[in-house]
C-alpha cells in the first residue's frame, strides 16, 4: 500500500492483483494463456474497479465516466508478443487510451474458466443446473517435502520454508500447513565435517522432528534455498516426493442435473430468458426430446463436446460451434448441442468478478467503488 498526501493509507493496484491471484490461481491457466496484468502498474493508487469480458476503447471511456482506474476482463489484450505498437491502430490505441488515463489492464482467462465459482459455476447456476463436477478436473503438479530438524530449530525452519511459498493448500485458501512428527535421527561425522551439534568421528543421536509439508512446482528452487539456508545442520536430510492433486471443485466445463427433466424445447427457453440472448442454435436432437443431465462450458468449448458425451449427458450448451463441428456431431448421432453463443455463456460471471473485488474491498475497510460494464454487447445483431 502507498501512502497519501495526508499520510492514510492508500491501496494500491498491486494489492488487489495479489489478491484476485488467491482466488483465480494462474496455475490453472492453460499453457498457451497470458493471465494477470496486460499493461499498467501495481504502484498506481487504486479508485475504482470495472469488471468486463473484453478491452475495447468503449469500455475504457465507460472507465472514466465511472471513475475506474482498474478494469478486471475476462479475456485478456495479448495472446502472442507484440512485433510492433502503432498508437493509432488497435491495440496500440487501445493501450494509449488506457495508460494517458492510468487505468491498469487486468485479465483472468482460462483460470477464470476452471476455478471453482468461476464462468463454468455462474452459468450452470444462473441456468439451475445443480450439483455440478468438472467434465475434466484440474490436476495440480505439487511436491511433498520432508526433512529432519532438531526439536528447538523446528519453528525457524518451517517459518522459512513457508515464507517460501510452502504449505498452501486449497488454491491459496489455507497457508503454513504441515506435519510433524517427533523421532530420532542418527550421524557419525567424519574429521572435517562443521555439525551444529554432537561430536565428530563418533555416532550421534538426536532428537529430531520429522517435519511435512507440500509445495508448488514453481516454487520448489526457491523453497529448497531457503531449506537450505535456515536449516542448523551443515548437510540437511531431506525426501522430495513429486505428487499429483485432483480438485474436484477446479477443472474444464461442468456437468450436473436440472431438478425435473423438460423438454429440449422448454429448456432452450429457459436458458433464452436467463441468458437475455435473442436466438440460440441447436444442432442434433428433436425439440420434444427430454433433457435433465446437462453438460456445459461456457465461450468455445466444443473441445470439451466428447467428455460430455463420455459422462452421459443429455444436452451440452456452448458457444461458437463451428460448421464442421457442427456436422460432426449430427453425423455421429452425438448429444445435442445447443449454442448459446460466446457473449451470452460468459458474461454472468462478471457478477463473481465484482463480488471477489468487493471482498477485497471490504476487507481493507474501504468504500471504493466496484461497478460491472454497461457499455458490452454482443458483437453482432440477429435481423
């Protein structure tokens, strides 16, 4: 945080980022994403907050006029490096708008898609699909790390290791967690060893605790450094175990059930009403054909179309399905489809956008304001 004129204290973009990382963890973004800040600066002081699906020049002016000097998107500015930045052609001019009015660029994409409460969660909600799983859950790569310290040094260690970004479990939710176990350990330093405690050229015994703990994988170097540095023991012990963690709750697309089946027909109105959308497409399926088992992935997730088939569901609703795509599933007698469209699948989560940043908010015992855009549409007309 920064400090005002007055001396109070100011929170500033860096902050809220740091938070929004513990709620959308850019470890379950997909490789080829680009997450976090797209342009701006975390030093700048923070006034307001915009939630939107996309950065267009419309939203960064509906920024200003609300007061906003941090837009929080779903899809992010840049996907590829830049080879050039023309100020006047987009998105040069779209990054010259926002920057001349130090508004900060920020986005959570595919790991807005797959944590828990995110777009899959909204959309399955606001539809009344309930008691939904990941059509593919989010495997987390994590250590476990395991070493052997004296019983008085066991607190400095794992405060070390912990500083380190060990012992977080639960996408960030629970932090310094561990296990410890009191044992007996055994060495017999040679002449030139330097040991904290016991004798050279003679067996030692010493009682030691057994200290667990888990760790990201990119974290892992600077956790063995700091293991390494804070440890009493000139060579410490330690067992590194690579793991794999399923999240139930974090993944690609949903899958659940209505409460009473309907017909496809009536469930198309349905989803029509909820989403506001004027026009959806079907592909396969007959209108009188009943559906309670639904499968769904909100923007493009027709790559996602074999696992809901997999998992027996009677409908799959997505956006963006293309022509080929769309013979495909008809030639294959797959489940019916329905495209709901890019626009209309994603946008209810921008209501858990401005809920997370109003948690923050609140937290920090602040009332700046937290609005979502008005100014979106979806980017065609049906006549």
């Amino acid at each position: 945080m920064n400090l005002d004129s007055d001396g109070h204290s100011q929170i500033n973009h860096g902050s809220l980022i740091d938070f929004l990382q513990t709620r959308i963890p850019f470890d379950l973004s997909e490789s080829w994403d680009n997450c976090g800040l797209q342009a701006g600066s975390r030093r700048w002081p923070l006034q307001g907050v915009l939630c939107c699906l996309d950065f267009s020049c419309g939203v960064i002016a509906e920024a200003q006029d609300v007061g906003a000097n941090f837009i929080f998107s779903h899809h992010p500015l840049f996907f590829k490096p830049l080879q050039r930045l023309d100020l006047d052609v987009f998105p040069g001019n779209l990054l010259h708008q926002a920057l001349r009015a130090g508004i900060t660029l920020y986005s959570a994409h595919t790991n807005l898609d797959s944590v828990a409460g995110g777009v899959n969660d909204h959309l399955a909600q606001l539809l009344g699909v309930t008691g939904c799983l990941p059509l593919t859950p989010h495997f987390r790569k994590l250590y476990k790390l395991v070493t052997f310290v004296p019983s008085a040094e066991v607190d400095r260690v794992g405060d070390a290791l912990f500083a380190a970004g060990a012992g977080r479990l639960g996408e960030g939710r629970y932090s310094e967690c561990s296990f410890r176990s009191a044992g007996v350990g055994s060495f017999h330093p040679a002449p030139g060893a330097a040991p904290k405690v016991g004798e050279i050229g003679r067996k030692n015994l010493v009682d030691e605790i057994r200290f667990e703990t888990v760790l990201d994988q990119d974290c892992l170097a600077s956790v063995l450094e700091g293991l390494q540095q804070a440890h009493p023991y000139e060579v410490p012990a330690y067992d590194l175990y690579p793991m794999q963690f399923s999240d139930k709750e974090c993944g690609s697309g949903r899958i659940g059930e209505l409460e009473n089946d309907m017909s496809l027909k009536e469930f198309a109105d349905l989803v029509k009403l909820r989403l506001g959308t004027a026009s959806l497409r079907l592909i396969g399926g007959e209108p009188e054909r009943r559906v309670k088992k639904i499968a769904l992935c909100g923007g493009s997730g027709f790559s996602f179309y074999k696992e809901a088939q997999a998992a027996g569901a009677d409908l799959f609703i997505t956006g963006d399905i293309k022509y080929h795509e769309a013979r495909e599933v008809i030639d294959q007698d797959g489940i019916p489809i329905l495209d709901a469209g890019h626009f209309a699948t994603e946008r209810p989560v921008l209501e858990g956008c401005a809920a997370w940043c109003r948690e923050f908010l609140s937290a920090c015992k602040t009332s700046i304001p937290v609005t979502i855009s008005h100014s979106e549409r979806e980017p065609w007309v049906v006549l």
